[in-house]
C-alpha cells in the first residue's frame, strides 16, 4: 500500500552510512511477490523509482554537499535463491559464486 519513497524514507533511509558504517537494504519473498520492482523500479514516472536507485542518489547528493570529508562508495547486489548466491553487478550473472 506504499510507494517506495515512503519506504525509502521511513525505513531505508541511510542515517549511519555518511559516518561510515555499513548500509543494507534485504529483500526477501516469494517469487513474484515485487522484490525487484520494489529494489529497481522503473525509470518513469519518477514516483516508481525504486529503494537502489533513491539510495544512491541521496548518497551522491550528500558526498556532493559535503566539505572537507573524504568518501569510499562501494555497492554489492546480490541474489540468493535457492541457497545459491550471483552477483547482480558481474560480468556473469548468471555465475555462482562460492
């Protein structure tokens, strides 16, 4: 019943991750219950963006507006399903990883 900014600011919202500590956001469900949509969303309209793509922008956003501070991004985007685990920013998604 929500839309995914609603979410991204009352639940994901990366407080800690600008003084260093680490951020997760974690699907979990059925097949076909909207974890992707829900993590990826679509470009248009911009009120469907999805959790990843709100996050780094506020990220960008904020190391942008910041002075005197040095940052280290990294992001990782994995899938588990059905106890194996892909890395969705490989060159081979399609590769198990061990």
């Amino acid at each position: 019943e929500h839309s995914t900014e609603h979410i991204y600011n009352e639940i994901a919202h990366l407080l800690g991750v600008l003084e260093g500590c680490n951020g997760t956001i974690f699907a979990y469900g059925q097949t076909g219950s909207g974890k992707s949509f829900t993590m990826q969303g679509v470009v248009a309209p911009p009120s469907q963006k999805g959790l990843v793509p709100r996050a780094l922008e506020h990220l960008f956003e904020s190391v942008q507006c910041a002075e005197n501070a040095k940052f280290l991004l990294g992001a990782s985007y994995l899938e588990i399903y059905n106890e194996d685990v892909r890395d969705l920013l490989g060159a081979d998604t399609k590769q198990k990883l061990e």
